[in-house]
C-alpha cells in the first residue's frame, strides 16, 4: 500500500546562541547600579577597619608599657617621638615609641634605654595624645588618667575616632567617638 506523502512544515529558524544587546544593556546597568550603593559602603568598610587596626596597636603598646614596667621594676614611658629612640614633647603622635629602664643591663654599667617598640601611624591615620607622654610606674600605675585619639579624617565610617582611655591602674578602654569627617 502506498501512502501519500504528507507535506513537511516549514523548518523553523533556530537562534543563534549569545545575548541581545537588550540584555546586555540590563545586565551592564544593574551592574552599574549595585556599584553606586557598593563603593560608599564598602570604602567605610575598609576605613573602620583602619581605625580599628590603629587603635588595636596602641592598645597593645600600652599594655605592653605597663606589663614591661611591672616586669622590669622601672618606669615606662610610650611618648610621641620623630626619631624612634626619644621622646618628644608633642601632642601630634603619628609616631611613638615604648621606652624604658633595662635594669639587666645597666647592673653591669651606665644606665641602658631600652626602646621596646616603635610604631608610626600608617597612611593618613593621625593620633593625638597627651605632649609629655604617659609614664607607667614600676607598679604598673599611671599619675593620671590620660587620653589618646585615634583618627582618620573622613565621613565613611561616621564615627571616624577611637578614644583610647588609660584609666589609673593601668587598664585601657576604648570608646568610638562621631568626629563630624576631622580630626582633634
């Protein structure tokens, strides 16, 4: 038996793969969007933890001033200094030192001063803190409590400044503090 032939459809035309250039366009400008609300947030990001990485520093070198002073029975001093081995009677400490007595070597002859460390703060980062420095006693005390500001002149994190308290007894405690995008 034969059977007669049926006609074929007409093949349809397949699409070649890739995108439209609508689809581009969308894609390029939800892109462009999410980079508009990303920048400002992830830059103030990166500023706090600047900030926070500033203060940690300082925070650990004033312990490290008063465990040194308790260790050693002699007065340590973390002081403003622009040559790394002095103290300088500045309020502006983008570069500071911990300095101190070295009882083990003195005992053999003249008295020795040891710098313990030296840090300079890093980019635009600024600290200020009291001109004559703070004096840890052999006890591990402080005369008075004294006050240091970590800052970074911007508006991206709004609480651009870190207020690093040196209680009497020695203990350090932090605060963040609203500095309006400047510095003290």
């Amino acid at each position: 038996m034969i059977r007669p032939t049926r006609p074929h459809a007409p093949a349809r035309a397949t699409r070649p793969g890739g995108f439209t250039l609508i689809e581009l366009m969308v894609t390029v400008a939800v892109i462009g969007i999410l980079a508009v609300v990303g920048v400002p947030a992830m830059a103030g990001l990166v500023n706090a933890n600047r900030i926070t990485a500033a203060n940690e520093n300082l925070t650990a070198a004033l312990q490290l001033a008063r465990a040194e002073a308790i260790r050693r029975s002699a007065s340590v001093t973390v002081c403003a200094s622009t040559n790394g081995t002095t103290c300088v009677n500045q309020a502006n400490w983008n570069r500071w030192i911990v300095i101190g007595r070295d009882n083990a070597a003195s005992a053999a002859g003249p008295e020795v001063i040891d710098v313990m460390r030296d840090e300079t703060m890093p980019g635009n980062m600024q600290l200020s803190g009291p001109a004559a420095g703070i004096r840890f006693r052999p006890s591990g005390l402080i005369d008075a409590e004294q006050t240091l500001t970590v800052c970074l002149p911007t508006d991206h994190p709004s609480q651009n400044q870190r207020v690093v308290t040196v209680m009497l007894g020695g203990g350090v405690r932090t605060t963040k503090n609203n500095g309006g995008g400047s510095c003290p």
